[in-house]
C-alpha cells in the first residue's frame, strides 16, 4: 500500500445472542433460531459485499442464581450445521465459526472444516477459542480437567495437529483413475502427531477444500491470547469502545508479528461493534439511546452487577446508586459468562470508581462498561467515521453485531456500504471466490481446490504459515 492508497474497510457481521445482550423480545426481532433468520442476514451482508458471516458458540446455557438465564439467547443450533446450510444459498460470503479446541478433538474438528470449505467453495474460518470452567465441563463429563494456564498451549497443539491432517493429503493424491481403479494415491491421509494433549494416528478422510487451511480467527485478548493470534490467527476480534484503546490494541497486536515472521498484513484486526444509522445526526442519537436502554434493561442491569458483587442485588433499584456493600468475591451468580469469571473484587472498585466520577446510575453504568464500539449518525456520519477509524490505525475493518435479528443490518447495507463504496474503501463486487481473497491473505496455504473426479487437488504451503 502506498502512501496515498487508502486501507480497505473489512466488514463481516455475527448474529447475536451467544456472549451478547440481546433483545429478542423487541416486537421487530423474528425467530433468533430458525434458518430463515440466518439465511436473510447473511443474504443481506452478503449483498453489501462483506468478508463474512460469522456465529459465535455456547456449550452451556448460561445460569443466573441456579435458572436459565433468559436474557440470552436459548436453543441456537450448532454452528457449522447452520453454516453448511448457508452455504448453499450464498455465494461469495466467508462463513466463520466459533469450534472450542478444550473440549473438541483434532480429527473431528479438522474433518468439519475441510467439509464446510469444500462445500462452500472455499470460504470457512474458525475462530479458536478455549473453555476455562468446570461448569462448562460438565456437559463433557470433563469439569475442571485442565487447568486454565494451560489452554493455550492445547489451543496451539490443537491447531498444529488440525493443520498436519489437512495437509496429509497433497497434490495429485485423489487419482479417481477409472482405467486404473485406483481413487487415491497409497499413502494419502496418513498422519501421526505426538505431543503434550494429543497422541493420535492414523488416516483422515477428507481432502481440504480450496483454500488449503480454513482462514484462523482468534478472539482472546489478554497477553497469551495476543501472543496466540501473533503465531497463529489471519483475524483477530477485539471489543474497545475508545479509539486510544483500540490503537495502542492495534499497535501492540500487529508489532508481536515479526517475532513469528510475519508482516502486518498476515493478520487482520476487526472489533466488534454497533451501527445506528438514521436521517439525521439526531434522529440516530436518539435512536441509540433507546437501543442502549432496550439492550441494558434493568433486568440485566441488575444481573450484571449482582455477577461482579457476588449478592443478591435484587432489591437495589436499577436506576439508582450502585450498593454500598463490598463483594463477595468467591460467590458466583452468573455462570457460564467469561467476562465476570475473575479479579471481580477490581472490577468493582473500576466500576465504582466510575460511577462516582460519571454519577452513573446502575444500569448507566453498566450500558458504559458493557458496550463496544458505536457509530451513531446519518449514512455519511457513520461511513466518514468508520474510514476515520480505519485510515488511523484503530482497526482493519469491524464485525458489526446488529441489535435486531434478523434485520438489523439493512439500513446499514443499503444505506452506508455505497458511501464507503463511494469513497473507494469498500469493494463494489468480489473479486475473489474463496475467503482468503477477501481478506487478501495470498500468502496462506491454499490449494486451488478439487472440483469433481480427474480434477486434481493442487497444493503450495508457506512454512511460516503452516507452524504453530
């Protein structure tokens, strides 16, 4: 890029509802889980050109004094099955999803993606997470086996053995030779991987699709999660709702690369965050107060800070004071929810500190805490500033995460897409037809892919990329 070409805007969007406030119960939301909620929001996207499609993961049904916490979303499906159904009905669309590498196995992992990016033309990610909890575990039989100081370290083993199964098939391995009878070659598939967590052997089944590997998405933002993402993620997600933040994240993130390297460009990072889009500046600020307020009900402001005090709060008023009381920090509410899992007894004392600097009500300050990144305003608003955004190091793109499902992104895509089009930042058609060329990864593995018998499946590896 030169000095006078201006960065490129990546836009993916995420159906809320698993780690997200959500307001299922607005009249203008449809089903949170049926497939024509998913189909209409990715078709959506898709139409504004965006990178991706992505669905976030729940092992459990989160818990809020021992009952189902109902301001989540309840019975979404499982994300690839969804995935691979939205693969037929798009197109261009990367699809992303969340796969646990702490209480999932390479083999099963690795061959569910190599299927998802065959069938989908070369489209697939993950995003690599990790289950720290023992309440989580339990749905595995596996509460508490691994202690947190150590899942990254399986994460990392996990995608090194995912990688050495995808790449045990290698060019010219599927013959589908009907003069010979020979499908594939003798020694395709064959892999051994012997480490710390894993030990297996054996043969895998499933070519890779055209790109190779799925593209990498990391999400964890502590040290070890940058570290993570450094070596091994093409994405990573943040969550910040001040640009400084968000710029010394980028600075932080893009400069551990050359440890492992890598240059910049190896690794894209995109915020989550919110667009509120109306005619004017004031019709959107008014909008977004009221969308902030549906979206931090009293409820859930009560419940948030109730999993940060370790009490029962329930007879504290949502809109006054926060309580006088210490927490109690060994006491759990809100199960199942990362971001109030530890430090609770400093992330009082921030918030505390807060409110009284701010005269932050309850839910005021929990609307504060909770938010990310918000682009409120007219089309021309909220396109000048997210290029701003963009073109000053504060991020490479953003997934934006819609209040409304499933049409929370129209307004955006039909209104503020053919601006940023305009300004020459955004894409006015695909130009590629895997993910990886949305993205403009060239310098990941990817196989040109294997389209039908006699057509063989082509190869080319960049080490760097292929370490863990």
């Amino acid at each position: 890029m030169t000095a006078t070409t201006k960065k490129q805007v990546h836009l993916a969007a995420q159906l809320p509802g698993i780690h997200n406030v959500t307001v299922w119960s607005d009249p203008r939301s449809e089903s949170q889980i049926s497939i024509d909620s998913f189909i209409r929001l990715a078709q959506t996207v898709e139409r504004g050109k965006f990178d991706f499609f992505f669905l976030a993961e729940g092992l459990r049904l989160r818990e809020h004094k021992g009952q189902v916490y109902d301001l989540d979303i309840a019975g979404r499906p499982e994300n690839l099955t969804v995935l691979s159904a939205l693969a037929a009905v798009t197109t261009h669309l990367g699809l992303a999803a969340t796969v646990n590498a702490t209480f999932n196995e390479p083999y099963e992992v690795a061959r569910r993606f190599a299927t998802l990016d065959r069938l989908s033309g070369g489209r697939a990610a993950w995003n690599v997470v990790t289950s720290y909890d023992a309440f989580t575990g339990e749905n595995f039989r596996r509460g508490g086996f691994l202690p947190e100081v150590d899942r990254y370290t399986r994460a990392a083993e996990f995608l090194t053995a995912a990688r050495e199964l995808w790449d045990s098939w290698s060019g010219g391995d599927l013959k589908a030779d009907a003069a010979t009878g020979q499908f594939i070659a003798a020694g395709t598939g064959r892999f051994a991987h012997r480490g710390q967590h894993f030990d297996i052997s054996g043969r895998f089944t499933t070519p890779p699709g055209p790109q190779g590997h799925p593209v990498i998405i990391q999400s964890g933002e502590s040290d070890a999660g940058r570290e993570f993402a450094a070596s091994d993620a093409e994405v990573i997600f943040s969550k910040h709702n001040r640009i400084d933040v968000a710029r010394d994240f980028y600075r932080d993130v893009k400069r551990r690369l050359a440890t492992y390297g890598r240059s910049p460009d190896d690794l894209l990072i995109l915020p989550t965050a919110n667009a509120v889009v109306a005619d004017t500046d004031e019709e959107a600020a008014a909008y977004a107060e009221e969308i902030s307020r549906e979206l931090v009900s009293p409820q859930t402001a009560i419940a948030h800070l109730e999993a940060v005090w370790g009490r029962d709060l329930s007879g504290h008023d949502p809109d006054g004071p926060l309580p006088d009381i210490e927490p109690e920090d060994d006491a759990h509410f809100l199960k199942g929810h990362s971001v109030f899992r530890k430090d609770r007894a400093e992330t009082a004392r921030r918030w505390r500190k807060l409110a009284e600097e701010r005269n932050f009500s309850i839910r005021e300050l929990v609307i504060e805490v909770g938010g990310r990144q918000t682009f409120v305003g007219s089309p021309q608003t909220v396109a000048d500033a997210i290029d701003d955004y963009v073109q000053t190091q504060g991020a490479d793109g953003f997934v934006l995460v819609p209040h409304l499902t499933p049409g929370g992104l129209d307004d955006f895509v039909d209104r503020v897409v053919p601006i940023l089009q305009e300004k020459g930042v955004h894409r006015d058609d695909y130009t590629g037809t895997t993910l990886r060329d949305h993205l403009g990864l060239s310098t990941a593995p990817r196989p040109a892919g294997w389209g039908g018998p006699g057509q063989p499946l082509r190869t080319g590896h960049d080490d760097k990329e292929t370490s863990a």
